[in-house]
C-alpha cells in the first residue's frame, strides 16, 4: 500500500516500532558515484587545503561547511586549472564544489555504516552497477539506529544509507525509494490497515477487506 504524504515524528517511531517487531532483516542501498575518480581528487585537494582528515570533514559537514568550501574552492587553480567547465550560471562552480562534497560525505558516512554493522550483515548483492544493496540481521543496536530517526526522509542522500527494506523471512513488510518519494507497506489483513491509520499512516487509495484477509482496492 503506498504510503501519502511525510512519514515522521510519533508516526515514524510508532511504524518502525511495529516493522521491527514483525521482521528479521533490515535491507538499505548504498548509490555509486559516476565520478568517483574525481571526487577523490578533489578529496586530496580539500584535505590538503584545511589540513585536516576525511574524519574532520565530515564532522564539519554543514549547509554552513558546503557555502565555506564552495567559495573558498570556486576558482582554484587545482581543481579548475586544467579542466574546462562550461557552467550554465556563475555559481556553476560553487555548485560543483558542493556535488563533490556531498558525494564525499555520503561515501564516508555510508562505509561508516556498513563497517559498524559488518557483524549483522548477511549478504552484500550488487544487482545494479549504480548501487549496491546490504541486507542484514536486525540486532538491537540496528534497531536502536533505526529507531533514532525521525523521519522516513532521514534515509536520503547524503545523510544516510537509503531505501530501506524490511522483511520477515522472505516476505516485504516495507519497502521505500526516498528520493522518488515511494514508500510502501505491505498490509495483510485489515487489523493491520487499522493500526497503519491510527498511529497517522495515509494511502493514496482506500481499501476495503472482504473478510479478515480478502483486500478490495476503492480509487479516492
């Protein structure tokens, strides 16, 4: 059932809660840079002009950090000397500096991710070459990750890993693309459809159930 509209505060708390205790494994998908090669470049350059580690960038990692960086970085001789850029407004450049950044600060929080829960994880599947998808056992402190959220769009670049999954067994309970604004959850029965709507959950259709199990779809 597609979910409508933000998914957060005491409804996301109350949702993850009830998907934690009903599945057994927590799925996530880490996005693969086209142009790694180059932000990794670009990495050297930032480390090296503020003399500082990848740890330290990150930690600085602000809407603030990204305006300090991109003007302090737009026209240097380094980054710019020997590429021609053709950008479409003045601020092509300080948009570029910001891209990178971001990518380099999801690629550090994302590997931050996957290395603290290397113990949890079951399977690592490379299904498309633009992302890597990490499926993995939901462990306390998993849950307690998942539940120190606030918001289904707190699983988005380049904040957090994205598109998270959980399953019981085999069988989807929830699945979200964030970024294409999806976020689906798999309704069995119309105790469940009750529940979903009383902690706040909204549909972009109704549903009806014929019986305790039997769903009947209604267009709004």
């Amino acid at each position: 059932m597609l979910i409508k509209g933000k998914v957060k505060g005491e409804t996301y708390q109350k949702l993850m809660e009830y998907l934690i205790n009903k599945s057994n494994i927590f799925e996530v998908a880490i996005h693969t840079e086209q142009y790694i090669e180059r932000t990794n470049r670009y990495l050297k350059i930032f480390l090296n002009g503020e003399n500082c580690t990848l740890k330290d960038l990150a930690k600085n990692y602000s809407k603030e950090y990204l305006e300090y960086m991109s003007e302090k970085y737009k026209d240097n001789i380094e980054i710019y000397g020997k590429e021609v850029y053709n950008f479409t407004s003045p601020d092509g450049g300080k948009r570029a500096i910001k891209d990178h950044i971001n990518w380099i600060y999801y690629n550090y929080i994302t590997s931050e991710f996957v290395n603290k829960y290397k113990e949890e994880m079951i399977l690592k599947k490379v299904s498309d070459p633009s992302y890597t998808r990490y499926f993995f056992k939901l462990s306390d402190r998993l849950k307690k990750e998942i539940l120190s959220k606030n918001s289904v769009y707190d699983w988005m670049f380049p904040y957090s890993v994205e598109d998270i999954m959980f399953y019981n067994d085999k069988d989807i309970m929830y699945a979200s693309e964030t970024h294409e604004n999806m976020f689906d959850v798999y309704c069995k029965n119309k105790k469940e459809y009750n529940y979903f709507k009383k902690i706040g959950i909204k549909f972009y259709k109704k549903y009806t159930f014929d019986g305790e199990n039997g769903l009947d779809i209604i267009l709004d």
